[in-house]
C-alpha cells in the first residue's frame, strides 16, 4: 500500500489519541485514521500515546509502526504500577511532541469514528473557526448509567461555567496548533474542560454532529463514581483559574539611539 508523504517538520493534522490498555482497539483504530486521512491535503500523523498499559498495547502500535511512517508511538514515563496517569496527561504528551497546524484528539477505544475528522477539518477553515467539538447527543451508543452522570455532568457545568457546550465529552475534536499548546492539561481532568477553556482564551468554538459507536473491546475507564464527584469538583477549579488567568503576550524593546 502506497503511504502518503509527510513532511518531518509540519503536517496539516496530528491525531493524538491516548491508549491504556486498549491492546484489541490501536490496530483497527491505525487502519481507520489511515482510510479517512490518506488523501487529505497537508498530510497528517498519529501519534498514540502509551498510557501505562499492562497489555499488548505498546507491542501491536510498535508493530504497526514498522510499516507506517506517519504512526508514532510515546510511552508515558513515571506512571502508577498498573495505571496511566490519564486522559489529560496523555493529551498533553502528545501535544507536546505534534508536528501538525492543527490537532486532533480522539479515544483508542473505537468509539469515536475516524471518518468524522476530514468533515471537522473542513468545517473549521469553511467557518473560519479556531476550534470544532463533536457532538455525540443523537448518536449516542452509551448505557442509561453513563447517558446520566453525563447529563448530570452538563448541568453543573452549566450552572457553574455557563457552559453551553452540549457533549464536551465528546473527546473527538479539531483544533489550532495554538490552542492545544495553552491548555492547562498537566492537571487531572482538564480534558473534560477543554472546549470552554478554549471559548475562555477568546477563542471561536463550534460544535457538529459525529457519530458514536459502542465499545466492542476492553474494559471502560470512566463510571458514574469516578466522574460524577471529580467532576463538580473540577467545574469550581476551572471557574477559578477563570479569573486568575492574565495575558502573558509581550514584545521586545530596544534601548534608542544614542
């Protein structure tokens, strides 16, 4: 199979999607980004980021990578025995080593469809957008426990953020370069918060419809319990830091002639 040519310093998009223990989902979810990104102008890379896993994670992206010149595989350091240390770090590694104009982030575990993306990307330049959020609501593939800690999630951000994203946790999402590169997602559970943190920085944040899929292989990393809590919690924390933030834009002066 021909590969599309990359450039080694800048693509048009890096899809980053996060991995633990995921070990049956990185291959399919290689060969679908493939399928809808070969054509896309500018080109593109994936870059999987190896969360902790304890399975064959890491073994079948590496083995994927040997004939695949746009995958590239990060291994998280410095995580708990047996655990990632998340969603949000695991972002913020990847956005850290990107090379595209704009980033792309998605879920490892097949839920999220690949085919969106091309549509996001072109629905960003055809708006004129910084940022485009998908929206699982009418394609939701989700138990009625999970559809309600995330409606109950929807309402206090609401209430607390005036949040009026309507899935913000939906984790497939197009972005400028520059957006990724200022969100706090060094802090546990930002990634939940990163739609209205963007809207927050001034930026122009759209949403469309993408489709959602049931996970067909490994286990969930998120229920009611570990989301509900730290999730309102979370909501008071980025109100605060909503009001503690302050320009750091600058210029260079020089001293006049003498």
């Amino acid at each position: 199979m021909e590969q599309p040519s990359i450039n080694s310093q800048t693509v048009r998009l890096t899809v980053i999607a996060p991995a633990h223990n995921e070990e049956d989902n990185v291959a399919p979810l290689v060969d679908e980004l493939h399928q809808a990104l070969m054509d896309l102008p500018g080109g593109f890379e994936v870059v999987v980021v190896d969360d902790g896993s304890t399975d064959a994670t890491r073994t079948r992206l590496l083995e994927a990578a040997t004939q695949l010149p746009w995958l590239r595989v990060l291994a998280m350091t410095d995580t708990p025995p047996g655990r990632g240390n998340g969603q949000s770090a695991a972002f913020e590694a990847g956005i850290a080593q990107a090379r595209g104009e704009l980033i792309a982030l998605i879920d490892a575990d097949l839920q999220n469809d690949p085919s969106d993306l091309p549509g996001m990307v072109k629905l960003l330049e055809e708006q004129n957008a910084d940022f485009v959020q998908g929206d699982r609501s009418a394609n939701r593939r989700d138990n009625a426990v999970r559809r309600a800690s995330s409606w109950v999630g929807r309402f206090f951000r609401r209430m607390i953020l005036a949040d009026t994203i309507r899935d913000t946790g939906c984790s497939l999402r197009v972005m400028k370069r520059e957006i990724a590169e200022r969100l706090p997602l060094e802090f546990k559970g930002m990634h939940r918060f990163i739609p209205v943190t963007a809207r927050q920085l001034g930026y122009t944040v759209i949403e469309t419809s993408v489709r959602h899929r049931p996970r067909v292989a490994g286990e969930a990393k998120y229920g009611i319990w570990n989301r509900a809590l730290p999730g309102l919690i979370d909501c008071f924390a980025v109100r605060w830091m909503r009001g503690r933030r302050r320009p750091t834009s600058c210029i260079e002066v020089d001293a006049p002639d003498s």
